[in-house]
C-alpha cells in the first residue's frame, strides 16, 4: 500500500529530534502566553512557576491545567495572545452549554492548521486529483474550513456544498464526480439510507475515500459506511479550543490517529485525580499548543477518552497514535456505578444481524435505580417478525450488552426511520435523571 505523506520532515522525524524541537516550541510559547494572557500569568503566579522553570519536557506537568471554564470566565478575547488587529480569522463553538468558546487565528495560524489537516487528508488518499465534497456546516464551525483550506493547499477540487440537503448532496456526487466525501459518520449513514430509498447504487459514483469526524465512532460503524458507500473510511480528531479539526488523523494502515506531536503535545490523565497515567493507559486527553500565536492551549483538557500507541507505525511516520475516542469524561454515562460509553453499545448493536445503525440511548431513574433503555431500528423483517422471533432477538441483543458493558439494560425494537436524522452530530443519548 502506497503511503503518502505531506510534510515528511516533520511527520517522519526521529523522536529524539523531535522532542528537542517541542521544547524549544513549548517555552517559546510559555513566555508568549505568560506575558500576554492575563489567565496565564495569574494561573502560573498562584503556583509560583515562570516559564523558565520549564527546562524539560517532563516540567509540563508542573503547569496548571486550561479547562473550558477559563475560556467561558475569559470571553471573548481575554485568551488571545496577539492584538486583535493581527487576528485574522475568528470562530467559536456552538455554546450549547453556556456561552460558546472563541477561537482566534492569525495569518500564520491559518497556514499552519491548513498544513496540519493537510497531513490527514494526504495520509487518508487525497492528492491534487480529487475532487472533495465537504458535506460540514460553514459558519463559526471550525470544521468545514479546516478541510476546505487544506484541500486547496494539497491542490484538490473543492466543493463546498455544507451541510444538509442531502437528495441535492447525492445529485452533486453524481453530477460533479466528487471522489472524497468530508462529514460527520452518523451523515455518511444517513446519505447511504437515503441513496438506497433513490435506488442509486454507490458504485456508480466517483467516491474513494471518506474523512470522518466530529463524534465518536466504532470500527464497526467504519465496516458499516465502507461497504454501503464502496469507499475507504478514515477518522480524524480535532477540537475548536485546541485548532479545530488537524490535532491528529489516521493513515491508511487505520490502526490509530497520529497526533501531529510537531504543534502539540499529549498526555493523557486520570480524569478524577489528574495524574500523569503510563503510555498506553486510557484516561482523559491533555493537548498543550506549540507552535500557536493567536490562541495558545496550556495543557487544555479535553475531556475526550482515549489511549496513546507509542509503538512504530508501519506507514514511516514516527508521531504517537490516539485511539479511536471512547467518548468523553464529562458526558460519559454512570449507570450503576458502571462508566458507559455510547461507542460500546453501538459496536455491540452493529455486530448483530438485523440491527440498523441507528440508535438511542434513554437514561432514567426509578427511586435510587438507574435504567438504561436501548432504542434500537431493526429491519422490517424483524420489526414485523411473531412474537417469538422478536422475543428471541431481543435477550440475545440484552445479553451481549450486558455481557459486554457489565449493566443490564432493556432493549426496544422500534421500526426503521423512526429516530430521528442528524445533519450534524447524532444525537445518541437522553438523560432524564434529575441529579
């Protein structure tokens, strides 16, 4: 298999080389945001750290943690650490659960992060022939434009059609010969359901490769999305906080995302006591930002579980690999003092036949009991099945969960189409528990 690469100086350096290099990176950036962030310079004042206590890489645990609290308790702009008149690009997050958090860029930062998904795209298959279909939401999301501009620096068609309107998606496939599809996993589902309702068959179509991102995602749902769309389907992991989609991406060995180790450094913790774990322990992600100047991320916690493989990677590159993500330590579920994460359910559902892959999860509480209900779609076939076939269907799918998760849980079969479609993210999980 062909492995391409896109910034090989970088993405293949030896570790050595390259550890010097983050330290040299990281205490550029320690004086940067300690003189020009006023959270900073309080936080490393409390401690009583300057960044020339920072003298090795094993000294960034020294530091304090960023969290979105400080970004929420800094809004708008009291984390940046240029002026903003050399602020070029300005995004943010959603602010579902508060006021959302504001990303700054400058014209440097802007070539950087295009440089950054660049590398993901070109590991993923892209080259200058392709023609990519970004299927993302444009607006303050970082998404859409983190591959938008990466595309045309790799020298790829770009087709910046956003999200929704996916009969007019599908006709674009068909019409423009689009070859690389960029959108959340759950869409790419939605897009197979709905070529199938068409009667298009996606062999037909141009389309080799598929970038997915922004939720979790198990391999089983990657099995599922190759074979109904005929394509090769990678993750990639980024957050608006940190730069937005290019922190790390899989290359066509599919064993793992490389985390660009060149502009950020990882650690991962105990999300409860916020120890430093060993490499391959899965914990809590912590990104620091190196090579930053608008927006610089101190150890900033992400939030998001996962797991750091140190080990080579058959692809040349010589940067660690992130797991696929879990879920995340603040949304994941506790059910009887069991942590369940969504992805376990979901590989659970998509390893047995008759299961659609679309599910909810509903979270409940009976006096101090927690239930957990799976919504699952099935096939007509199974949804229209006698009682005994379905009664059967069910305690198999009751006892892999729990065989699996260590919590019980009822499962209710419901017929196809009726949970609701996402655009965007999908929307797996209700808690109706008052805590």
């Amino acid at each position: 298999m062909q492995q391409l690469i896109w910034e090989a100086e970088y993405e293949c350096m030896p570790r050595e080389d390259l550890a010097q290099l983050q330290l040299e990176r990281l205490q550029a950036t320690l004086n940067r945001a300690y003189k020009n962030v006023t959270c900073y310079r309080n936080k490393f004042n409390e401690l009583g750290i300057v960044p020339e206590d920072v003298q090795s890489l094993d000294d960034l645990r020294k530091l304090p943690f960023t969290t979105k609290e400080d970004l929420r308790l800094n809004y708008p702009y009291g984390m940046f650490a240029v002026p903003l008149r050399e602020v070029v690009r300005i995004h943010s997050s959603s602010g579902t659960t508060g006021k959302p958090t504001v990303v700054g860029y400058t014209r440097h930062d802007i070539k950087t992060w295009s440089n950054l998904v660049a590398r993901f795209m070109t590991a993923a298959g892209v080259t200058h022939d392709d023609v990519v279909q970004i299927a993302f939401g444009y607006g303050l999301f970082t998404g859409a434009f983190g591959l938008h501009y990466a595309a045309e620096t790799i020298g790829a068609s770009v087709i910046p059609m956003s999200s929704g309107n996916t009969e007019k998606q599908i006709m674009i496939m068909q019409d423009y010969r689009s070859t690389a599809l960029v959108c959340t996993p759950s869409y790419a589902i939605t897009l197979a359901d709905r070529m199938e309702k068409m009667g298009i068959d996606p062999k037909t179509l141009s389309l080799k490769i598929g970038l997915f991102g922004g939720e979790p995602w198990s391999d089983a749902m990657r099995r599922e999305i190759e074979e109904r769309l005929h394509i090769s389907a990678t993750d990639n992991y980024g957050l608006s906080e940190v730069i937005g989609p290019g922190v790390a991406g899989e290359c066509q060995e599919k064993c793992g995302m490389h985390i660009f180790e060149d502009a950020f450094i990882p650690e991962i913790i105990d999300p409860e006591t916020c120890q430093i774990l060993p490499p391959g322990s899965v914990g809590e992600l912590v990104l620091t930002t190196i090579n930053k100047e608008a927006f610089p991320m101190i150890r900033y916690r992400t939030r998001d579980i996962t797991s750091l493989d140190y080990t080579p990677c058959s692809c040349g590159r010589t940067m660690v690999r992130m797991k696929k993500t879990m879920g995340r330590s603040d949304d994941m579920l506790i059910i009887k003092g069991v942590n369940v994460f969504p992805s376990q359910i979901e590989e659970v559902l998509f390893a047995i036949e008759g299961c659609e892959p679309h599910y909810q999860l509903v979270v409940d509480r009976q006096g101090a009991l927690d239930i957990l209900e799976v919504r699952i779609e099935v096939t007509e076939n199974i949804f229209f099945d006698e009682m005994k076939k379905q009664k059967t269907f069910l305690e198999t799918i009751e006892k892999r969960i729990e065989s699996t998760l260590g919590v019980s849980a009822t499962v209710k079969l419901v017929e196809p189409n009726s949970i609701p479609r996402h655009e965007g993210k999908a929307d797996r999980v209700i808690d109706k528990r008052t805590l």
